[in-house]
C-alpha cells in the first residue's frame, strides 16, 4: 500500500497515465461550490499522490520545477472535496474549497480576463 493508502484504486488510472515522475497532467481547480473555475495547473503523479494524501491541492511548478503546495507560504490553500478525471484518463479536476485567492495576481479566479465573443460584429 503506497502514502495514498485507500485512494490506491480510486486514482490508480491516472497514475497509470503518469508512466514517468517528470510526466505531466493539466488539473483544474473549481470551486466546489459555485463551480467557477479558478485555475489550471499541472501535477505529476507525486503531486497526484499528495493531494490524495492530504487533501490539500498540491501541483507542480513548472518554473521552480519542484512540487507546490498550494498556500504554503501564501495561506491561500485549496482544500480538495472531491477528485474528478475525465473520460481518457489524461486530466483532473479538483473540486476545493478555496481559502483565499487562487490566482498570484491577487484574483479569485485566474479567469478573470474575458473576452465577449458576444459582441461579434
């Protein structure tokens, strides 16, 4: 049994898809509750295993190249209420409750830059 203990089978196809620790899939981060999407980020099956573990949203940080907790040192951590994957394997969504902001500009949401298709001439 692995640090993730009874999430072993439940999470076991991502992992497969993780052949490698340098591999990387995309996770989506979505209020739990409202369902706004608040960020996109990567994990590797470490920062899979973690998350899992703890229950804390935990990524991994393409421009530091090491695992990222999420509010570690900003407070602003995503409490991970459920873990979804989509039809392929290849993509998580973590359903959290945000504690403060997600996004390192200062935002709720890193979507908050809209485009309004909308108004099309």
């Amino acid at each position: 049994m692995s640090a993730t203990g009874k999430f072993d089978a439940e999470i076991a196809p991502l992992l497969l898809n993780l052949k490698s620790e340098t591999e990387l899939i995309p996770a989506i981060a979505q209020d739990y509750v409202s369902k706004e999407v608040l960020m996109l980020a990567w994990m590797n099956r470490e920062a899979l295993q973690l998350t899992a573990e703890t229950g804390i949203a935990t990524y991994w940080s393409r421009s530091r190249n090491e695992i990222w907790v999420k509010g570690a040192t900003s407070g602003h951590a995503q409490e991970v209420q459920e873990l979804k994957f989509d039809c392929d394997a290849d993509a998580v969504l973590l359903l959290v409750k945000q504690i403060g902001v997600a996004c390192h500009s200062g935002e709720r949401s890193c979507f908050h830059n809209a485009i309004d298709l909308k108004e099309k001439p």
